[in-house]
C-alpha cells in the first residue's frame, strides 16, 4: 500500500479513470493551467491535453449546466466546483436538470455527472466560504451524495462515482486534501452507498462522515481512556444511506451520538435520528444525542470560529450525555 | 452583424417539384402545429389536460422552419412551450397528446408533461421548465458533439424572456469563446408572460447582443417559414463547418394567452395588437405564396386540412384511450437501474 494524501488519492483516481474510459473529462475554474484551485487536478492537463482538462471562466451555472448537457447526451464529466460554496450558483441546473432529467423523460435520458469539491469550513473563511450543504443535495431525489474522509476512501469513491450512471455531488474539504493514508495499490474501488467501521466499539455509537470523522476518531481514542468503547461509523455516502450499517451498530451498542459539520436543522444528523427511532426504538437505550455547527453564519474571529465548530472535545461531551455520565 | 432580409422572393419563383414538396411538407407542419394546438387547448376545457400549458398558435413557422434546417442527429432542446417542436421535430401526434394527457404512451411516459417533452431517439432533449436553463444545456450538447469530433449541431430556443437570464450570458459567453457549434434561437413573442420585450430589456433588439459574444446576430421574420428556414441554414452551416454559434432573433407573435389561464388580450396587450399580428399569419403566408407559385390550390389544401384533422383525431382518440402509468411507475427512473 502506498501512503497519499487525501489530494493526490483523488488525482490518481481522477487519472486513473480518464486513462480508462474517454468520455471522462474535467471541467471547472483553474482545473488546467492553474493545476487546480487546490491542487488535485495537478498535471491531468499534461498528461490529457486541453480537450479533456478544460478551463472555464467563472461561471457555474453555465459550465455546470454545460456538463450537465454533456452527460445527457453520455459523456461523464467530472465538474470541479473551487468550492461547494459556489455551487449555490449551478443549483438549478443540479436540482432541477441533473436530479430529474431521467425522470422526466421517462427513463430515456440520464446524467452521468459527477461535480466534486470542497464543502465545509476550513479556517477563518469567513460565512459565505465555510458552508456545508450536504443535506440540501441529500434532500433530492435523482442526485447521490458522497463524502469522503480518507484517502483511501476519496480514491475508491471518487473512481466509483465517475463509473456510476448517476449525478453525483462528491464532496471534499480543504482541510483533508493534505491528510495522508494508505492507499490500497492497484484497482480500489469502494461502492456507493456503503458505511465503514473506523473504529469498531462496544459501548456507543458515533455516527459520522468527513471531516467530523477525524474528531470522532480522537474522541474514541480519548473516550478509551475513560473505559469507553465507541464504534465510529463513518458513513462515506449520504444519499443512498447505509441503513443497515447504521442499525446493525445501534443493535449492538444501544447509544449513539451523530456529528455533522453543518448546521443541526434540518441536517444529515435530524434524517440519521429519524431512520433510528423508527428502525430501532427498542434497541435504544438512550435519546440520541446530535453534535453540529452553531446555528448561526460561520463567524471569522477564530476563537468565536472554533466555538461554532464541532469538535472531538464536543463529540466527547455527546457521547457523555448518551451514556449518562459526567 | 445587421439585420438580414429575406432573400428576394424572384429566387424562389419557378414551378420547381422538389421544392413544391418542401413546401407542402412545411405548409402541413404548420397546419398539424395549430390544429394539434386547438385541440390540446379544447382537452385541458375539458380536464383531460392538467398543469401548465403553453400554446404554441401563431408561432408555428418558427419551428417549422428551424427544424427543417437540421439532420436527424443533431440536438434540440427548448423551453415549456414546445409542443411545436416536438411536432415539427417528428414526435408523433399521438405520443405529444397521450403526455399531454399523462399516459404511459405519451414520449415521456406520462411522466413529464406539457413542459417536459422528451425523444431520445429523434435528440429532442426536453422540454425544459425554468425559464433559461435550457441554454446550458444545448450548449453542453454541442460541447459534446465536439469533444466527440462530431459535425453535429445543438439547436437550442428560448423565449425572448429567457435572453435577460444568467444563464443566458454565461452560455453565449462561452459558446462564443470555444466557438461551439451552437444555435441560439430567440423565440421574440413580444411578451414574457404579461412583460413587453422594452419593460424587461434595456436593448429590444435581442439579436444586438450577440456582438457581446464574438458571434453573428440575426433578426428574422418569424412569419415566414422560408426566411427562418434559410436564416437557419446559414447558423446551422457555421457551426457544422466549426464556425461557432450563431445567434438568431426570431420575431414571432403569440395568439394565445402565456398559459391556459390568461385570456388572449386585455391585459397586457390590446385586442388591436393581437388582431394586427394575425394579419401576417404563418400559416397564411405560405399558402398564398404557394397558390401565387401555383403549388396549391383549394383542392390541395383541403387535402392537407384533411389529412392533419384525421391525424389529430386520432392522437385524441389514443391519448384519451391509452393505460394511465402503472402505480410502480411512481417509483421507477429516479436512478438509473443498477449495473448488473
């Protein structure tokens, strides 16, 4: 196994599946001569050439809504959002071209599409820059949504979300591209749709996925020190859910804790709780405890920044409430 | 770019049989457009027809003529008020009406609508129902077609509403500057729903705007079929020769309300003005240039009324007899079905 960043875990899927299959190109700001806004499409346009590796001006519902073309008629576009943030600009073409073109045509036409990026607050951004919208995605029928928290898992989803038949919003985060793992060698391909275990544990539950995966781990290792024994779950992919992942490690702790990084309302979090009380009410021991974002615009002041944000320290604090301790 | 005149009509003259054929082919189009349309606005009377539904009347050399520019595997995509298209573009009579009335025989399986209009098989690629999200698309169809080393051509409409739109600037924009092989067709109405042209634009000569995007504007008499026909050609011949997109500002009127549910005048618009746009009806155009060119005659004509009424007849009578969608249905085509 080779040792990547989350970064260069992506390029080489990214590479890998343009070397596999022609119809596969990608298209957003700074993706070609810039060598990527963040880097990961770092030397695809030596290697691909214009035609494939293609700059766009700043414009994203045109060249959102220009891939989204491109797919209907079965080319795979891979759209490079600089940041989720700016994908509130292309919605229209996400929601209501990409989600619901098979549907409306009956089935005939559809949209493999993949549009990857950063989503969620890195440091200091500001509000408008350190957003995450995965729940708006994961509230529409028609589109997936993916996000990774390791390379390993970046490259496996990112191949497998390329060769999948559907739109895909594939989210990442600036404060993962420079994380490093192992990288299996070879063809690694991760199916959509699959939870994984990060850590198995016996007495709670903390349900997770990107970047509250990284605290989650460090509230386990710190919980561990206190004689308890968390099961991460990391969810990898938001819509489809893995119900029975999700279950299946509810049944055998009966406490759970659900971390996201974006706000509480309405979020990831509120549909994980839902599917929970009504599959597994009796498997409960305890309410289900949700650590997100403050329920306000990011702030920029770091102090006040790390306040909004969810973190290990808070996911401990959950996972102490969850099993009536402290 | 100026504007550009139709063709003087001494050019056409002669009694030429091939071109007769043409003619009458378009004459027919026209006629099944507008008949099709009377009896698509008398089904919705009735409830056989529910949601929104945009009539195509009065507008009918638009997609004739454009239509008739293109090769079967080049791209179409248009707005909500597509039903002439789809028509012109081949979509059988009876597949519009049955997705007019929501059957599972309708082109898109009962699924779509009025709006949503779709034939994979003939590239028409929607129907498309929030104004201007059409024109990215159309111009990803003709990204497509070159990354593919293709000579096809997007044809893409919009209504004249739809130019004031983002998506507008950030497509012709583009397509300009990767010179796409990309028509834009601007369907001038007059009215963006109840807004005349000059109370939402700051220019009203649409076709201006296309010097903002490295590409010929052209305005073109809506009314008469042969001029939109060649003003197409010449787009249609830029982009395939790789000449990039052009834009054409097809000046049309509309005789019906915006929807089913706004009368025809009165409102926004006087009942003198709808009357004098209905004097240089399409419809009326061609045939009395083919009965000048002695290509028709009322013998001819009745034949052809004859033949569409019994054609739309009969997309009423297997709409109305068709199986309404399976209750799975409901559930099928929100994914695509997994890879076995």
């Amino acid at each position: 196994m080779a040792v990547l960043t989350y970064r260069d875990a992506l390029n080489a899927a990214l590479r890998e599946e343009m070397q596999r299959d022609d119809n596969v190109f990608l298209m957003g700001e700074e993706v070609a001569e810039y060598d990527g806004a963040y880097k990961v499409s770092r030397g695809l346009l030596k290697e691909f050439g214009a035609r494939r590796v293609v700059d766009t001006p700043i414009a994203e519902l045109g060249f959102t809504g220009i891939g989204v073309g491109a797919a209907m008629v079965g080319l795979r576009p891979v759209i490079e959002m600089m940041t989720m943030n700016f994908a509130l600009l292309a919605i229209d073409q996400i929601v209501n071209t990409a989600a619901k073109v098979r549907y409306m045509s009956g089935g005939q036409i559809g949209c493999p599409l993949v549009i990857r990026g950063p989503g969620g607050a890195a440091l200091q951004l500001g509000a408008q820059h350190s957003q995450a919208f995965e729940s708006w995605y994961a509230n529409i029928p028609g589109l997936k949504v993916v996000m990774p928290a390791t390379p390993a898992d970046a490259k496996g989803l990112l191949k497998s979300a390329i060769r999948d038949d559907n739109p895909v919003i594939f989210i990442e985060g600036e404060m993962l591209y420079n994380q490093k793992g192992e990288v299996p060698d070879g063809e690694h391909l991760i199916p959509l749709g699959r939870a994984d275990i990060k850590r198995p544990g016996n007495d709670v539950t903390i349900i997770c996925h990107s970047k509250t995966v990284a605290p989650a781990m460090n509230a386990a290792k710190s919980l561990a020190d206190e004689g308890v024994d968390a099961e991460v779950v990391d969810l990898r992919t938001i819509r489809p859910l893995d119900q029975d992942a999700i279950l299946a490690s509810v049944a055998k702790t009966h406490r759970v804790v659900v971390a996201e990084e974006g706000w509480g309302f309405a979020g990831v979090g509120a549909q994980v709780v839902d599917l929970i009380q009504r599959e597994a009410f009796d498997d409960l021991d305890s309410p289900v405890i949700r650590v997100h974002q403050a329920d306000v615009p990011m702030p920029y002041n770091k102090h006040l920044e790390k306040a909004a944000k969810a973190d290990a320290a808070k996911i401990v604090a959950a996972v102490h409430q969850a099993c009536y301790r402290g | 770019m100026g504007v550009t005149e139709s063709p003087p009509r001494a050019r056409r003259r002669g009694p030429d049989a091939p071109f007769a054929d043409q003619y009458r082919a378009w004459l027919r189009g026209m006629i099944l457009i507008r008949r099709f349309e009377e009896k698509a606005g008398e089904a919705y009377a009735l409830g056989q027809v529910g949601g929104f539904c945009h009539l195509y009347i009065g507008q009918e050399a638009v997609a004739v003529g454009t239509l008739a520019a293109i090769r079967p595997d080049d791209y179409v995509v248009s707005a909500y008020r597509e039903h002439g298209q789809a028509l012109a573009r081949g979509i059988a009579s009876r597949a519009v009406m049955a997705e007019l009335y929501g059957k599972a025989t309708g082109c898109s399986h009962g699924k779509g609508g009025s709006m949503h209009l779709f034939d994979a098989s003939l590239h028409f690629m929607g129907g498309h129902a929030i104004v201007g999200s059409q024109i990215p698309l159309g111009t990803g169809f003709a990204f497509a077609a070159r990354y593919r080393g293709t000579d096809q051509v997007s044809l893409t409409y919009m209504g004249e509403a739809a130019a004031n739109i983002g998506a507008f600037h950030e497509s012709l924009n583009i397509a300009g500057l990767w010179k796409l092989p990309v028509v834009y067709v601007i369907e001038n109405n007059g009215y963006g729903m109840g807004t005349a042209v000059k109370r939402a634009a700051a220019i009203t000569e649409l076709y201006q705007r296309a010097a903002s995007y490295a590409m010929p504007g052209v305005e073109v008499d809506g009314q008469d079929v042969v001029a939109v026909k060649q003003a197409t050609d010449d787009a249609v011949g830029r982009a395939r020769r790789g000449e990039g997109p052009s834009l054409l500002e097809i000046r049309t009127f509309r005789y019906m309300g915006h929807s089913m549910s706004d009368a025809a005048s009165g409102t926004y618009r006087s009942k003198e003005e709808l009357e004098s746009s209905r004097q240089r009806d399409p419809i009326v155009l061609l045939e009395t240039r083919m009965r000048e060119l002695g290509m028709l005659d009322d013998t001819g004509l009745g034949a052809i009324e004859a033949d569409v009424a019994a054609e739309v007849a009969d997309a009423v009578k297997f709409a109305e007899e068709s199986p309404e969608p399976a209750p799975d249905q409901l559930w099928t085509d929100v994914y695509a079905p997994e890879a076995r």
